[in-house]
C-alpha cells in the first residue's frame, strides 16, 4: 500500500479545486461502486443515516429518496465540496436532513446514533496509521449491529488498473490524494462483523466495496 501524500491540513484546499469538476470524474470512475454500497446497506426508510465525507452529495441525494421519513446526516472536511451537497438536497425538496462540516477522526454524535453509516472513497487518502482509529469512531456511533457501507479506491487486478498507481506517484493531487488501499483486515481487527467485500473497476478505476455491522446487542 502506498503512503498517503497529502497531509489533513491540505485536504481542504486540494478539494476546493477538484469541487467543480468531480461530479463529472466520479460518474466516469466511481459511479457503479457508489450506487453498488447504497444497494448493500439496504437503508430502510425511518433509520438513522450519517455519511462521512459526503463530497458533492452523490450518495446523500440518493440517501434522501431512500429514507424520506428517517434522519439523514452528513459531513465533510472540505466547504466547497459541502456546498454542492447542500444545493442537490435542497433541490430534492426534502427537509429531513443536516449537512456540515465535520471531521472523521472526531464526529460530533453521540454513542449509538445511527443505524448505518456510509462513507466513500475516504480512506484511501487517509494515513494507514489513522485507519483503525478512524473504524473505531465509526463503530461508536453505530448501534449494535449498525452496518458500515464504504467505497475506496483500492489495488488492481489487471495490468491496466496500474495507471491509476502511476498517476499517483507523479502528482497525487491530480486523484485527490486518494491511492488504492486494502480495508478489510482493519474491518476484522476492528471487532466488526458479517464482513462483505466487492471489487468494481469502472473506466480501469479500481473501487472496493466494503460492508460490515458492528455486532450484535451489547
């Protein structure tokens, strides 16, 4: 696994600049994982929902037509990407959600709070380090047996997906900082369970697709 280039204090600026063509790059490259990690967490309408690292509101705006009678948060690290999840879920004309900003290592939600938690392609710009830290505050604000739906980017199975690699160690900037990652043992040793993991590779762009729960009653 390659390391992490872009340090927290930046990641903000780096999406300020990637906000008003992501939309675009993540239909081409993201989109079929994206829709696959909603279709496996199997929101029900009345749960409580929080997506970390919402970006432009790809998946909330899909997340507020799902649970239309539930609680719908969302956070993200960067204003500018924020703003483009506000206009679509304003545009949906719901009002049964909240978006802000917000950090993954520390979210402002009490224990318990949500019945699911989505989060996508976040932690393949996180340092490995941070990676079972970040899990564990995931798994605080789940219930027992919440489920954990995310997408990354992550390693290659054929000899093309390689140019993503390579593109990365020129200037990671130019892919958001994200480099393909390997999540599934941090699921397991983080104490999560019913562990799923899928592969997509859309226009070469590796994804993987993770889902999990947090266990049972406690």
């Amino acid at each position: 696994m390659l390391d992490a280039k872009i340090e927290k204090s930046r990641v903000a600026a780096v999406y300020r600049k990637i906000a008003p063509s992501y939309d675009l790059w993540a239909r081409l490259t993201e989109s079929k994982a994206r829709d696959r990690c909603l279709e496996l967490a199997d929101i029900g309408d009345g749960e409580n929902v929080l997506e970390v690292a919402v970006g432009t509101g790809l998946a909330f705006e899909r997340i507020l037509q799902i649970n239309p009678s539930g609680r719908n948060e969302g956070i993200d690290l960067t204003e500018a990407m924020l703003a483009r999840a506000k206009r679509k879920a304003a545009e949906s004309g719901a009002k049964n959600y909240r978006l802000r900003v917000g950090d993954a290592y520390e979210l402002d939600f009490p224990n318990d709070a949500f019945d699911v938690l989505i989060n996508n392609y976040m932690f393949d710009l996180l340092p490995e380090q941070d990676f079972p830290a970040v899990l564990e505050e995931f798994k605080r604000v789940l219930r027992p047996d919440g489920r954990l739906a995310m997408v990354n980017m992550t390693q290659g199975e054929r000899w093309y997906n390689g140019i993503w690699e390579r593109i990365y160690r020129i200037n990671p900037a130019w892919l958001g900082g994200c480099r393909g990652v390997l999540l599934l043992p941090y699921l397991e040793t983080s104490g999560f369970v019913q562990i799923r993991r899928e592969y997509v590779s859309q226009f070469t762009f590796p994804s993987e697709i993770i889902c999990a729960k947090t266990g049972g009653s406690m």
